[in-house]
C-alpha cells in the first residue's frame, strides 16, 4: 500500500504543539477527530482505544518514530495522521531515542489487514534515514504531502 493514497492535508500537523507522549496522542486523536467530524463520544472512544493499545506496550519503533495504532468502529476503512514535532518527546522507544515523527494509525474493525499493510508502509517508508530527516524539516502539511508524492 502507497502512503500517499490514503494522506490527507488535513490529516498532518506541523508542528504538533504536544511535549509528553500523552498529550501527543491526544493531539493526534484530535486532528483526525476535526478531520473526520467526530461526535465528543467518537473521539473518546478513539483516544480510548489509542490510550489501551499503547498501554499494551510503546509504539515506539525506533530512530525517532512513533506509530501509535489502534482499531475504532468510528472509521470507516483507515485513516493515518501525520505528525512531526519540532522537540523530541519520550514515547519509550526501543533504542531509547526521543520521537519526532508520529504516526497515528486508525482502521475499522474490519479493516486488520490494511491496518498491518499501513503500518509496514510506514515503517519500510521511514527506515530511510535520509527521508526522517527531511520529514523533521517540512514546515507545513503541503511540505509533507510532497516528500510522501516524491
């Protein structure tokens, strides 16, 4: 699966505002929530799911990368927000690097195979350090877009 077939403008934030992992979570579930127009109760139940699955262990993979996931009834396939802070943040990251790029992964219940699809894209995608790097540059969600689209 191509990343850029399923990134939205309105999916990417630059620069998140968040410095603790909770709080980037939440800013994440946040941006897809206004995105996707979520009831309070959607949104909840999103960030809930988000919150549980990180507690079952990080999504922390590594060399300043984070790909927290979960799966919500509230999306209809899957949905993936971008975002890229300009400080490192904790998120207990194997190598015990601090993040900078985030990935939050939502996808139906329904959806599991694309949901592991996306989550391989993401992390084949960022294994390249050359291109984290320049992902931690974009200024902008457009600046995102372009370096997915290159």
């Amino acid at each position: 699966m191509n990343l850029i077939d399923i990134l939205e403008e309105d999916l990417i934030k630059v620069p998140l505002a968040s410095i603790t992992k909770e709080e980037v979570l939440e800013e994440l579930v946040d941006v897809l929530a206004k995105a996707k127009g979520f009831s309070q109760t959607e949104r909840a139940s999103v960030l809930d799911a988000v919150i549980n699955r990180e507690a079952l262990g990080s999504t922390g993979i590594g060399k300043g990368i984070c790909i927290p996931h979960a799966q919500s009834e509230s999306i209809d396939n899957i949905s993936v927000v971008v975002g890229v802070s300009r400080v490192p943040i904790d998120f207990d990251s194997p190598d015990n690097l601090k993040s900078r790029l985030f990935f939050l992964v939502v996808a139906s219940t329904d959806a599991a195979s694309a949901h592991v699809e996306v989550l391989a894209s993401i992390a084949r995608t960022c294994s390249s350090g050359v291109f984290r790097r320049m992902l931690e540059q974009c200024k902008s969600s457009k600046e995102v877009l372009q370096l997915f689209s290159e």
